[in-house]
C-alpha cells in the first residue's frame, strides 16, 4: 500500500511491476540479472485517485502516461532490484504527491508605474527609428 496522503491510499494491486535488464551498474550481473524495474501505474482507472488529482497528475506528467492512461516509471540507478523497486514506487508517490496539492490560486497584479513608463518610453524611441527610415527614404 502507498500512503500518499491521508485521503489517498494506493494499493498494491494497482501498481504492476516489471523486472528487465538494466543498462546501468551491475558490474558481472549486468547481462544475467534483471535489475530494472518498469512500474506501471494506470491513471486513467484508478479508484484510489479524486478526480482533480487524477486531472492534475495527467497534466503533469504527460509525458510519462501512455495513451491508455497508464504512468509508466523505469527505474535502473541501482545495482540491486530491491533498491530500484523501492526507487521507482518512491518516485511515483512524489508525482501524485504533486498533484495532490491544488494549484495556489493568481492574485491579479498591475504593473507598476515605473514598468508602464519605461515600456511607453521604449515603444516611443521605436516609433521615432522608425519615422526616420521613412524621411530618409522619401529623399
């Protein structure tokens, strides 16, 4: 069970885990043991997840998420299986970690005096570049 929060628990049968061979360290194992492991994590049915944190993790890690929804995490730092399981469901809580916590919301802001000066000021100088061309050209 993955304890992300206190209202969101994910449990164990809907994370699948798949071991295959590492490219990473290993030294003599690294063409015999299979390391790495693939987590797989489907988004798109998960009962465990709210709706807005399923929206928000879907917008967040689209790179990662299949077009069936599923979050697919590889993990292969470590030498051992063990530690890279444990890497790649450490890694999984953090992104719905992530989602998890609702967007702070925009406190509408106006410039300030001095920025609609020096932008007025700036628009002013290309206006005169400009106006120059178009008297030299007129020669």
């Amino acid at each position: 069970m993955l304890i992300v929060t206190a209202e969101i628990r994910i449990p164990d049968t809907e994370i699948e885990e798949r071991f295959v061979r590492s490219s990473g360290p290993g030294g003599q194992n690294v063409n015999k043991v299979a390391t790495a492991v693939q987590l797989r994590f489907d988004v798109f049915r998960s009962p465990s997840l709210p709706d807005e944190v399923r929206s928000r993790l879907l917008r967040q890690a689209a790179a990662r998420i299949t077009d069936d929804g599923i979050l697919l995490i590889e993990a292969r730092r470590y030498r051992t299986q063990e530690r890279n399981r444990q890497d790649a469901r450490e890694r999984l809580l953090k992104l719905v970690q992530k989602a998890a916590l609702p967007p702070r919301p925009r406190k509408p802001t106006r410039p300030t005096r001095a920025s609609n000066l020096k932008r007025l000021e700036s628009k002013r100088r290309r206006g005169e570049i400009k106006k120059s061309r178009q008297e030299r050209g007129a020669l």
